[in-house]
C-alpha cells in the first residue's frame, strides 16, 4: 500500500514510447512494467521494425525514452531516433558505458547500476525528466480565485471609504471681504468708474450696425489765437575783442621746426 508521500512524488501521467536494440529488451521490459504500474502509458518498439514508428512520434506529444545499451552506438535506427525526435521530448538513460555525444541539453541518465528498484537515483532522475516533459504540455493555471476576489473587494472597500470621506469633509468656511476689497469689487465691476477693467471687444454681424456701438467721443479743443507780431530787445553791439601782437621771442619760436606745439596757418 502506498502512503501520501509516495504519491506525491509519483510523476504526472503521460504516454512512453521506448526504443532500444535487441539487447536493451529485458531492460526496456522492466521499465515499462514500472512505469504502467504508475498509471503511465508505455510501448515499446526495438530492432530496425522500429523506424516504421519514427514518423508518427515526431509529430506525437508522447515522451520518447531511448536506451544506449551495449550494441546501440553502433546501430543506425538508434541514431536516427536520437536525431529526429525533439530534444523537448527525448529521454536518454544509458546502460552501458560509450553512449554517443551530441549538443543535447538534457544529460544522459545513468543506469548502469540500477538494479530494478523504484527510489534509486536514477529512477528518480527519470521522473524528474518525466515531470519536464509534462509541464510544457499542461495548460496555464488561470489565477486564483480567491485572491482576485480579495483584491476586487480591498479595491471597493478603498473606493467606498474616499467617497464617505469627501462627503463628510465639512466646508471651507466663508470669510467675509474686507470693505476695501468690496470697494475694488464694485470699482472693477463699474465701467463708468474708471479704474478699469476686462475690455469686452463686440463684433458687429455688419456694416449696418457700427452705429449701435457707441463711439467714444473725441475731446474737442479751441482753436489757437493768430501769430503775433513780436519784437526782439535791442542788445548792443558786440565788439570783437583786442589780440596781442606776438612778441619778437615767440615769433623766432615759431620759426623752429622741431617744436610740436607749432600749428601752421
């Protein structure tokens, strides 16, 4: 009888397809023994006859487990299975030492020293592969309900407490203008007060009613008097005043050609 922790690390349940050479049979027997006793699907398909299968398994989603016996490096189905079947569904296990290199992702399982038995380290690694190739082929888990739940009830409870907040928020109060500002309140509003103002542009819908609009009236001024006749003061007359002869020293100093000061006339 198994327990619960049995089952829960038991894999999810998907179809096998085993392929192996003649002496890889007995082997390839037992796994498929263990397997369907853990409610997976297996089939086994061995020898050259098992190139007829490899068509529908490249387009199947079933796992496909390869064992690398003694004889299968050398045997050419076994390297056709291991080269057209995708890596995302390609388990390897070896049972003898010199299995073929590739650029595969997925390590080689070693079985060379499994004796049969569920819970060893290579049946466990079989499993895990196993669980990997399930997973890209079950369908997304939608989110949980209960949480979006959670989440729509905390977003109306956010919404309903600003509300009730906003409706009980007393009002501002009301102050009272000063009567210096009712002052400049009824001059603004006033045109004829002229302190000014929001200038208010009217556009007549035509010609015709330029006249409804009132025109500013244009400041009118007197006419200027007559140009008088006007008499200027009688100044007397300016006498130009005396110069100075120049003397006999200032005269020969003006005659010497190195000063700089001399201006000629």
């Amino acid at each position: 009888m198994l327990d619960q922790g049995s089952l829960s690390q038991r894999p999810p349940m998907i179809a096998i397809h085993i392929v192996c050479t003649h002496d890889g049979v007995k082997l390839a027997e037992t796994l498929m023994r263990l397997l369907e006793a853990e409610e997976h699907q297996a089939r086994l398909s061995y020898g050259r006859q098992s190139l007829a299968a490899l068509e529908a398994a490249k387009t199947s989603e079933d796992a496909v487990l390869l064992i690398w016996s003694a004889d299968a490096p050398t045997s050419h189905y076994m390297l056709e299975w291991a080269r057209q079947i995708p890596e995302k569904r390609l388990v390897e296990i070896a049972r003898a030492p010199g299995w073929p290199r590739s650029a595969r992702k997925a390590p080689v399982i070693d079985f060379i020293s499994w004796r049969g038995a569920r819970g060893e380290r290579a049946w466990n690694a079989l499993n895990e592969r196993l669980r990997a190739i399930q997973r890209l082929y079950e369908p997304q888990k939608p989110p949980p309900s209960r949480a979006a739940l959670a989440l729509g009830v905390a977003s109306l409870a956010a919404v309903t407490g600003a509300v009730m907040v906003r409706v009980n928020m007393p009002a501002p109060p009301e102050f009272a203008p000063e009567p210096n500002e009712q002052l400049q309140q009824i001059a603004f509003d006033d045109p004829s007060a002229g302190i000014g103002g929001p200038l208010r542009a009217v556009e007549p819908a035509s010609l015709e009613e330029l006249d409804a609009i009132p025109r500013l009236p244009a400041p009118r001024y007197a006419p200027l008097e007559g140009v008088r006749d006007y008499h200027l003061a009688d100044l007397p007359e300016l006498a130009p005043p005396e110069l100075r002869e120049p003397t006999l020293i200032e005269r020969i100093a003006a005659l010497n050609p190195l000063r700089s000061d001399v201006v000629s006339e």
